[in-house]
C-alpha cells in the first residue's frame, strides 16, 4: 500500500490516472500532454504499474496503458473500515450475537459458567 500512496502522491502520476480514465493511451499520446522527457513520462508509468494502478499491453509498435481500479477500490475499502465509526455498544452487540449463534447466550446471562 506504500506505493499506491507514493503513486498518487505526484501530481503528474495523478494527472496520467485521469487521462487514462477517459480512454487507454499509448505512452507518446501520455507524453504528448506533458512538457517533460520521455524518460521522465516512462519513470511516471513504471511507478504507476508497479502500484499496481495501470496495466500496459504492446499493441504492434505501441504500448498502450490501461487504468486498473481494483487496488483503488481495495485500498478505498480499507481506508472505509479504518475510518467508520462503530456505535457505543456495537461491540457489545457483536459479543452477544456471538454467543448467541455458539448457543451460550442464555448460560452466560444467566451467570451459569458450565
């Protein structure tokens, strides 16, 4: 996940993602909209596919880049958990429905310990 935070950390990389969200791209039509080398433009896309955040297929003389969602939706997923808030007795509410499904709900509330 380090390298997903450190692909869309650059503003240029962030830049290419969108580009590639409108359609695929070869790397002359990503450099195009760039005023940089194309090494630089080539060093932006091996970081972005080693994130795992686009995929490069040669097509004849060409390679052409492709955005792939699926570690954003997985890192957006994580983030999600991380980030919700549980009720106050949420936990509690879990614990019991535990219990509950280990058919020990009614000994445990009962204080019978076995």
């Amino acid at each position: 996940m380090d390298l997903l935070f450190k692909a869309l950390q650059d503003p240029t990389r962030r830049k290419i993602l969108k580009m590639l969200k409108k359609r695929d791209r070869n790397a002359g039509e990503i450099a195009h909209a760039f005023s940089m080398t194309k090494a630089s433009i080539s060093y932006h896309l091996d970081l972005l596919k080693q994130a795992g955040l686009v995929s490069a297929r040669r097509h004849g003389q060409f390679i052409v880049y492709s955005l792939e969602t699926t570690v954003l939706d997985e890192s957006v997923g994580w983030i999600m958990d991380l980030i919700k808030k549980e009720k106050p007795h949420a936990s509690i509410t879990r614990s019991k429905k535990a219990l509950a499904s280990a058919g020990l709900l009614g000994r445990a509330l009962a204080g019978d310990r076995g």
